[in-house]
C-alpha cells in the first residue's frame, strides 16, 4: 500500500525504496517492512517517538512489532550495549552473562526451571517443537487458525486463510509456496477459543500429538483474548492426551506482566517462548520449561544450537532491558497499564462520539482496534469479518497526524514504558479526529 502524497511529505523515503527495489526484493529484508507503512524509512528513535527519512515525527505504537517495551535508544539499554561491545564481542564460548540473565528469567517465569537462548523468535518455537516431539515420541502439533509462530515451515500453516473448511476439520492451508506437503501432513489446524472442538479434534489424534501450541492472547491476528477458563481447559486437554502446552510468549512475554501470561492467566506452560520484550531491541529469544523436559537438551540427546545463541552483545542489552522493567517491584507494568488503559478509554469514546462502527479490545500494553459490528472479536474467523479498508483509512489519517501503528488490523498496537501523558493526549485527539474522517467517508 503506497500512502497518497496529501497525508505526509514522504520524497525522501519515497527514494530511498526506489533504490532499495533495485537490490532488494520488497524494498526490505522483511516483507512487512514496506508495508507498515510504505514506503517510511525510519532514520532516529528516542524514547516513544520516530522521525523518518523526510523528518516526520511520530509517537510510535509500532515499536518493532513490540520489541521495544522500553522505548528507542534507552540510555541504560544503549550504555550496557557499548560496554560490552568494548569487553567482548563474540566468543564461542559458555558466559557469565547467560548465567545472569537465565537467573533473571527464572525468578519471575512461572515455568522457567530450566532456560537456553536462541537468536529469534522462529528459532525459539521450532526448537520448542522439535524438542516437544524428542520426549513425547510422537510427530504431530495442534496449531490454531491465524496463529502466527514465526517463519519456519512446521508452523507456517493457516495463517492467513480465507476459505475454511469445516469447524471441525479445517483446511490445512500453506502460508507460502515452497511449503512442502508432507510437513503439512504433521500439523493439524484447530480454531481457537473453542474448547469444545478442540476435544473433539484431538480424540481423534491423541496418539500422535506432541504438542499444543498457542499464543495465550493472540496477538498475531489483531488482538483476540483468550475465553474466560480457556488456557485452563487447554492445559487439561493436553494433559489429557499426554501432549505438551506450548505457549509462544514471543509477545505477551515481560509486556503483559513480569511473568508473562503465564503469570497475568494463572496457567503454567510445559514450554514457552519469548523474544520482542525480553530484548528491548535486540535479537535474543529464550526457551523456558521444566528441568524434566529441558534437561534432555544435550549432547548424544536433544540437540540446540546456534553461534549467535547467547550473543553477548544481546545477553547484556537484554539483562539491562529486564533490571528496567523488574525493578520496584515491577513498577513499569503498572505505567504500562495505565498509559495502554487511559489511550483504550479514549478511543472507546472517540469511537462513540464519531457514531462509527468499531471496538477496542485487549488489555494495557496490547491492544487492537476493529472495525465490526461484532461486540468481540473471539477468533480468526471473526476477525475476516473486520472492514479492513476502514482500518487502513483510519491508520493513514493517525500517521498524518503523527501517529505510527501498522496498517493493517492483523497486527497490534503496542505501548512502551516511555509513553506518557503528552502521547496519550496527543494520540486521543488524532484518533478523534481519524474516526470522523472514516465516518464521513466510509459510512
């Protein structure tokens, strides 16, 4: 999507994507790049705000898809990187530092007795994965329709998934060519939020499924909450086939509470992932569990590696991102809630004053608006139903407004620690004004 010229000066960056397509398929390295929004290049970050190519401020919701819960360029963040930078760039070896950051971990994770690095969340969940299928014996894994779990084939199945098929049985359909069927044949597709179903489905399976694996708020489709008592039935109904609960925590990790949705839920995870939060910026993702499953992962045993596994760099950035959030008890979860929850009421009566038809939904650092006449959206399929035309509308008149959030309501809007009263004022009045556009043009 190519933003019209009226709604923000753009040359520069305009430019710069003109170049980029000469050397590099899409313009960027991720396809999503160029499209939240095309064609920004963003040149500097401090705190909640970005400035592109063309010197356009923003107050950012973006934030690297939820990776910078403490903000841009946090200067104990930037300080602990440049430190260490100093001291020791790669090694190759074990390190201190991981032993640090692992204990950090497991002071606040709930299931979090044993913890091993990766580089990226795909890593963390195919690792999650393979490791799932190494203790139970068995090959196959339950995944929900819209669940995104990173770029690696078992996981790339129903993502985004027009036709459906049956609730019972849906269509088992390949994010992207290249997939090869016969690994499609070890992943079966469940809808979420239905617990119902998906005893019904997994009776019929139970011998060969290994895993369940769920975001406990899917925010990779909008932001869709969880059923009350529905991470507790999934927790029974693995059990209940001997199959262990993955839960991808790559966003609701250290965002929703110190402990994740494991914590905030009440529900322990046999394996969970994380990544965006946990980092504040830089690539690092974690694999956490319990010592029965994790102490397997060895050499002769469950194999687990990467050079950049534990890279100091990401090591020390990460540690100092998670002394900001962990310290005073946990202090920065409480502004990120209020912050997230004051910007939630304001739409909620931006949206009533401007008569449009549209919801706000989730909770204080993650949130998602839709435009429905849905009082809830509960899953992917009710998420298709969405006027996603009207979303991107809204979305193009926030960023001439100097508003920065994805372009599409699949994605998510995000708070970090630095947000503050100014943005949320700021961020309201533009919202206000973007609904009543929509309004007079959509409806």
């Amino acid at each position: 999507m190519m933003l019209d010229r009226e709604y923000v000066k753009f040359s520069r960056s305009r430019a710069l994507l003109d170049e980029a397509l000469k050397i590099i398929p899409s313009g960027a390295s991720s396809v999503l790049r160029t499209y939240a929004p095309s064609p920004i290049f963003i040149t500097r970050g401090r705190g909640s705000r970005v400035w592109d190519a063309d010197g356009n401020e923003y107050v950012d919701y973006l934030l690297a898809f939820g990776a910078l819960i403490n903000g841009h360029c946090h200067p104990r963040i930037v300080e602990a990187i440049k430190r260490q930078a100093e001291e020791l760039l790669m090694s190759g070896t074990p390190l201190e530092l991981e032993v640090e950051l692992a204990r950090k971990i497991q002071r606040v994770v709930p299931n979090a007795e044993r913890v091993l690095f990766a580089t990226t969340g795909t890593e963390a969940t195919m690792e999650a994965i393979r490791i799932a299928r190494a203790v139970t014996g068995k090959s196959k894994i339950v995944k929900f329709e819209g669940a995104y779990h990173g770029h690696h084939d078992y996981v790339l199945w129903s993502v985004e998934s027009p036709v459906h098929g049956l609730e019972i049985s849906p269509f088992r359909i390949p994010y992207y060519p290249g997939i090869p069927e016969a690994v499609g044949k070890t992943v079966i597709i469940a809808p979420w939020n239905s617990p119902e179903v998906l005893r019904k489905i997994t009776k019929r399976h139970r011998n060969s499924i290994a895993a369940i694996i769920t975001e406990p708020i899917m925010a990779n489709n909008g932001v869709i909450m969880p059923k009350q008592e529905y991470l507790k039935q999934l927790r029974e109904i693995a059990d209940e086939i001997e199959a262990l609960l993955i839960f991808d925590e790559v966003l609701t990790g250290f965002r929703i509470a110190p402990g994740g949705a494991q914590e905030y839920f009440g529900v322990k995870a046999d394996l969970a992932t994380f990544a965006k939060a946990l980092g504040g910026g830089v690539p690092i993702s974690a694999l956490t569990g319990s010592k029965e499953i994790l102490d397997n992962v060895g050499i002769g045993k469950i194999g687990f590696g990467g050079t950049y596994n534990a890279h100091p760099v990401s090591l020390a950035a990460a540690s100092a991102n998670l002394d900001i959030l962990l310290e005073n008890n946990g202090q920065a979860f409480a502004q990120l809630h209020k912050i997230g929850n004051e910007i939630t009421k304001g739409l909620r009566e931006a949206i009533d004053e401007a008569k449009v038809k549209a919801i706000v939904q989730g909770l204080g650092p993650l949130f998602q608006v839709f435009f429905t006449d849905l009082p809830q959206i509960t899953n992917y399929r009710e998420r298709l139903t969405t006027d996603r035309d009207a979303y991107m509308e809204w979305h193009k008149e926030l960023l001439r407004r100097g508003i920065l959030l994805f372009a599409e309501d699949g994605e998510r809007i995000v708070i970090s620690t630095q947000h503050n009263k100014e943005d949320v004022n700021k961020t309201i009045e533009a919202a206000e004004e973007a609904f009543k556009e929509v309004k007079r043009r959509l409806y």
